[in-house]
C-alpha cells in the first residue's frame, strides 16, 4: 500500500518493515486499474493503490503463538482502541472511554488511543472523562490529515505493548491498522458507528472506508441495523459484518433530582416553564434549524417554554442568526459544550433529537435512561430503539411541522411525559445494558483470537 502526502508519496512493502519515499508519478492524479489488478485512487491529497484481488480473499489470520494469542508472557489479550478527535469529541468516544472497565471484568485489558490536533483545549473534557471512567488513555498528535509521524508513535506503541486486537473506529483508524498490521501481527476489529457528516471531501473519505478498508478487517461491528445494510450495500461480506447496536450504563446515567427541582437550579425555570432541550454537535445532520423553528411556532402559538441546545460545531454562527431572526431569542441559548449531560438532561421536560441522520445516538439511550420524555426522528437504529407512543415520540427526519405537533402534544399532556419517561428508563434497564454489548463485542474478540467464549472470561 502506498499514501502520497504533499509531494512526496509513502511505500509500505509488503516484504518488509521498510518505509521509503519516492516522487509520485502523474498517473497517481487519476484513478486507473493495471492489468495485474492494482487499483490507483486519489483523494483530496491521498492516493492509496490496494490490490483488487484482496476484495475476494478472507483477510489471513493473524500469526501468533499459541503463548502470544493470551498477551505476552500469559498475560491476557490487549485490545487498543483507536479514534480521531477534534475538541470535545462525541458519542462514540463515550463508549470507547466506558468500556476498558467492563472489559477488565471480562478477561481483557484495553488502553484508549486518541489522535488530536496539537493545543486542542477541547480535548480536556475527553480527559477528564477519562479519569472519571478509570480509562488508559493515550494522546497522540495528529498534525495533518495523514501524519506519519502518528502512525510510526501507533507502529511503536502497538509493538511495546503487543497489542493483540486494534479496534478502529473511524475511517482513518481503519487505515492506520491496516498498515500497523503490516509492522505488528495482531488482529483488527472496526466498528461503524455511521456516516453523519458529509462536509468537505468526507464523503470521499468515506466512500474509500467503505470500499478499501472495512472489507480488510476482520471483523465489522454496525451499531444499527441501518449501518449494517450500509457495510453490506458497500461490499463487505456479510459473513465479517456484526450487528452490535450502541448500549448505556444505566446505573451510571440516571435521575438524581426532580425535573422541577433541576430545572430551577440548572436554568431558573418555574415549575409551569417547559424546558425543551438538545445535545449534539452543531451542524447541518442535526437538524438544529428545524428545531429553533418548530419551537418558534409553538412558542408564538402561546406556550411558556424556553429551548436550550449543548454542543459545539461549524454551524454555530449560522444557528446564532438564526435565533436572532426567531423573534422569540429571550427564550433559545446555545450553551456550548456540557460536561454533566446527567445534569443537563435531567433538567429538561422533553429531548429534542432532530437529526436527519444517526447510527445509534448515544444521547437519545441517556436521555431515556435519566427519564426524560423524548421526540426523536426516526433515522439510524432510533426506530428499534423509541416504540412510538410508548417510551417516545418518533417523528420523520426533516420536518419541522411534524417538531412542531410533537411539541404542543407533550406539552399538553404531562401524564403522557410521564409515561414516555417511566417506560423508558424500563426500555434501557432491560435491553440496552452496556455489560451485555461488551459481552457480545468480547466473543468478536474471541472469534478473531481464535479463542473459545470461556478462555476471556474470568
């Protein structure tokens, strides 16, 4: 595999741990298939060549002692887990912070591997959430859109510690374990956690993730069902494709106050102000505009209510306009990122989520596990998630009129919030426990290890 960076392109031999750096020819402007059936595909400034004939092959199991396959010196396997970030993160950086605990119970070791940009202030709040969670956590600089000096610190970290499974979990992660993989014999894992944002040359990104590099990895953990369909849609075999739909720890995000009393301390609203309220980063997939004008007509329709969104993003100045033009701006705040989502949620009389498109939305299994009455679109795994007038409202993406009618609804009715919220909590206690995912992605680890269910327990 090869990757041309600025004016210089980057050759992984196959052969060998040897990296070397030669002038990139001009056929690497273009994408073309040879007759030995190596494909050359340039994107934005990459250009990666992988032989087509490896799409039809199963990926070869990693060789590893019998000793090895159990960690070092008979230690238990060590699985790294492995994501870009930029600021103060997101919902998958959540489960991957939550689950070295859960996994040191079940018989593995983990450490949380996260590139970032240099003098990113956001990413305190991913260390703090670390500290809370007791996560290993490990920061690595990421100067560029694809900075070698990352991936030789990734080759070296993934050596020292015998990393046994690589865990990705985005589209550039995926490619830095494919040519780890190549210096250090382990085995790789991903999980899609969805395509969302489709800003820039991402949906390029994209397009090579689902076509060059799920395909190589041995396992593909989709989080809904939907971004299941996807994987398969872009050619992965079904046979490497798992569905293990996102969970929550329930014991960890639940009520501590009264919504009145939370409420009042939290945001100074009586008893009779609804609080209406997001969490999410601030661009287009969240539908956030929607959300300001469907409460914009409720609340000019006479209801005493106050809108509150949490989150970071490039469309923050837009949606700044965007309340300045609302009429109603006394009663809309972007209070910008929050640390105690517990507190935040628990505040609200009714979640908004808007989104034209999710995976699995963590912030929607928080809200319900705190017992929050939820409005959400029906998009990504949502549906197998909210039951439609019994734990929460769906509604179809894109609709402002249909925010709108949800929110009078609700708002009319506090027997019905009461009901979504109690069923809810009920919904996520019995059937989305974060131990029970972490026991399902164990026997993937336990499949690509060629160990028995039993060998990874204690």
């Amino acid at each position: 595999m090869a990757l041309q960076t600025g004016h210089s392109m980057i050759h992984v031999s196959r052969q060998s741990t040897i990296i070397r750096r030669v002038q990139p020819s001009s056929a690497a402007s273009a994408i073309l298939k040879t007759t030995t059936g190596i494909t050359c595909t340039t994107i934005a400034n990459a250009t990666f060549f992988t032989d087509e004939r490896e799409l039809n092959q199963s990926p070869s199991p990693t060789t590893r002692s019998p000793n090895a396959a159990v960690g070092p010196n008979g230690r238990r396997p060590l699985v790294m887990h492995a994501r870009v970030v930029t600021s103060t993160g997101g919902g998958p950086d959540k489960t991957i912070l939550n689950s070295p605990r859960f996994l040191n119970d079940l018989g593995y070791d983990a450490l949380c591997a996260f590139l970032r940009p240099p003098h990113d202030s956001g990413f305190e709040s991913i260390r703090a959430r670390a500290k809370e969670q007791s996560a290993p956590l490990i920061e690595i600089e990421d100067c560029s859109k694809f900075d070698w000096r990352a991936v030789r610190q990734i080759v070296k970290l993934c050596r020292d510690r015998n990393v046994a499974i690589w865990h990705a979990h985005d589209y550039k992660t995926n490619l830095i374990g494919l040519i780890a993989k190549r210096f250090h014999a382990m085995s790789l894992v991903t999980t899609a956690h969805g395509w969302v944002n489709f800003s820039g040359h991402t949906p390029k990104y994209y397009r090579l993730d689902k076509r060059w590099f799920l395909p190589r990895y041995e396992k593909v953990i989709c989080v809904s069902s939907t971004v299941l369909e996807e994987c398969l849609a872009s050619g992965v075999p079904g046979s490497r494709c798992v569905l293990i739909e996102n969970a929550i720890d329930h014991e960890q995000f639940c009520r501590r106050r009264p919504i009145a009393e939370a409420k009042l301390q939290r945001f100074g609203a009586t008893k009779d102000q609804l609080v209406i309220g997001s969490i999410g980063r601030l661009a287009e997939e969240k539908g956030f505009d929607l959300l300001i004008a469907a409460f914009t007509r409720v609340v000019k329709n006479g209801m005493d209510a106050r809108l509150v969104i949490a989150g970071e993003g490039p469309d923050q100045e837009i949606l700044k306009r965007v309340i300045a033009e609302s009429g109603v701006a006394d009663r809309i705040e972007l209070i910008g990122f929050c640390q105690d989502t517990v507190g935040f949620l628990e505040s609200l009389d009714i979640f908004v989520l808007s989104s034209h498109r999710e995976g699995l939305p963590n912030v929607v299994l928080e809200a319900m596990a705190v017992g929050t009455a939820v409005i959400a679109t029906k998009v990504g795994g949502v549906g197998r998630l909210v039951d439609d007038g019994v734990n929460g409202r769906l509604i179809e993406s894109g609709s402002m009129e249909q925010i709108a009618a949800a929110l009078e609804e609700l708002s009319r009715s506090i027997e019905m919030r009461v009901r979504f919220a109690e069923n809810a909590v009920q919904t996520i206690a019995q059937h989305w426990s974060f131990r029970r995912r972490m026991e399902k992605v164990v026997n993937v680890y336990a499949g690509v290890l060629g160990l028995p269910d039993s060998a990874v327990t204690n």
